[in-house]
C-alpha cells in the first residue's frame, strides 16, 4: 500500500511570511514617503545653482565686452541671463533691502521658490 504525501506550506508557514512582508513595509513606507519633497527641493535647488551660475556668468562676460550678456540690476533680472528664461511655475524673491543694485554689487540673498521649496542663490549687479 502506497501513501501519497502532500506537498505544499502549513498555515503558519505562510501567516509568518505575511507577517514578515508586514513589518517590512511598514518600515520602508515612511522612507519612500520623503521622496517626494526631497525631488522639488532638489528641483528648486537646482535651479537656484543655475541662476547663480547665470549670474557669474553674465558678469564676466559683460566685464569683458560691455555689449555681450545682459544688464542685471535686480535678483529677478538674473532670469533673463539664464539660457531658456525661468521654468514655468518658479518665482524669484528680492531681498528686503539692496534691490534693484549697483554694478559691481554681489547681493546673496536672492531666492528662488517652487513647489512650496525655497532656495537661496547669488546675483552680481552689472
């Protein structure tokens, strides 16, 4: 006489392997969760690197040839020094004092804003 055994996973093997994939979850989630805001403050912080790389930029080249580059006398005005303009949906902030600048003035407190992310940049005046 010839018993056939069943093959497979008892009911407690298969409740500890939910359990398991439970508690793993629950730690990773909060950890994929903080994504999000750390992409837009990347994003801003991106583009607030790119306007003060614009800025410093456009300050040598107007300091080499007057008639290269732009005329910057605000924090927003590094905008138009920045190849393709400000993306959509970014805002520049002026500083409470020195806006608009002289030539020659480096004002650091410039900001850019997107997404509820703020970040700061450097402009030079020409």
């Amino acid at each position: 006489m010839n018993k056939s055994q069943q093959a497979g996973f008892t009911l407690i093997e298969l409740v500890m392997v939910i359990v398991i994939l439970g508690v793993l979850a629950a730690v990773a989630l909060p950890k994929f969760v903080t994504v999000d805001d750390d992409a837009k403050q990347a994003a801003v912080n991106g583009v607030a690197g790119a306007l003060s790389s614009a800025s410093a930029i456009n300050y040598a080249s107007r300091k080499a040839n007057s008639s290269k580059g732009v005329a910057v006398t605000t924090c927003a005005g590094v905008a138009s020094a920045l190849q393709g303009g400000l993306p959509s949906g970014y805002s520049i902030t002026e500083p409470a004092s020195g806006s608009p600048f002289a030539a020659d003035v480096t004002i650091t407190n410039c900001s850019v804003t997107a997404n509820g992310k703020t970040a700061p940049f450097t402009a030079t005046g020409i």
